[in-house]
C-alpha cells in the first residue's frame, strides 16, 4: 500500500504544467477605440480608453496605462503614478476611466511606472499610446 502510494507520488513528481491540458482560448484581436486626456489640475491627468476584443479588465487598464506613458513623455516627464482605474464592459465594448499622475522625478508610492519602459513595452506589445 504505502509502496503503491510512493510510485503515484514519483510519478506526479514528473508532471509539469506543460503535461496540462492547454484551456482553449480564441485569438486576441483587440480593437482600440481611442483615447480621451483630461488634465485635472496642475499633475493630475484622466484618461479614458475604449477597446473590443479585450480578454478582460487588465487588457483595457493596460491600454490606459498605455496612454498615461506617453502623456508623461509628451509633458516632458519621465514617471507616472497610478491613481485609480474604474473598468466597464457593455455589449462587448471595454472603458477604462484612469487617473494618474505625472512627474520628473520617480514619485514616491508603489505604483509607479517609468514612462519610456512603459512606452516602449505598450509598442513591443502593440498597444497603442496617445
């Protein structure tokens, strides 16, 4: 008994999350609808995003975060931080509504991001910015 539950433990030992049966997904083909800027006062900006094809709320709060890097950038600014992001989906459509803040210097805060990464890993991943 105990030697049978030996051979069943070794043989679960050789499993790997690549043995999983895959979980089928259709192809990610997202549609970006567009982004609207609203700055708020002085460092604080409001960006609302619209996308299809999203796979779910970090897809369009990406997409946002996306559009805040550039934002940053086209400032002159070189960071950001997030402040809070609202996610809605109707009849397949995604908006995100993100208030983020942008400066020189890295803000305190964890939730941070440094615009020219972010920039450039929104375009390695074919996310659009403003």
């Amino acid at each position: 008994m105990i030697r049978a539950g030996l051979i069943s433990l070794v043989a679960l030992a050789g499993c790997t999350v690549a043995d999983a049966p895959a979980v089928a997904q259709g192809p990610f083909n997202p549609a970006y609808a567009g982004v609207e800027t609203r700055l708020l006062d002085g460092d604080l900006v409001n960006f609302r995003v619209a996308m299809q094809g999203a796979r779910g709320a970090e897809d369009v709060s990406k997409y946002a975060e996306c559009a805040a890097a550039q934002y940053a950038l086209i400032r002159g600014y070189g960071f950001a931080r997030h402040v809070r992001t609202q996610v809605d989906e109707q009849g397949g459509i995604w908006r995100a509504d993100a208030v983020y803040t942008i400066s020189p210097a890295l803000p305190r805060g964890l939730r941070t991001i440094d615009a020219e990464v972010t920039v450039a890993d929104c375009g390695t991943n074919g996310i659009p910015t403003v």
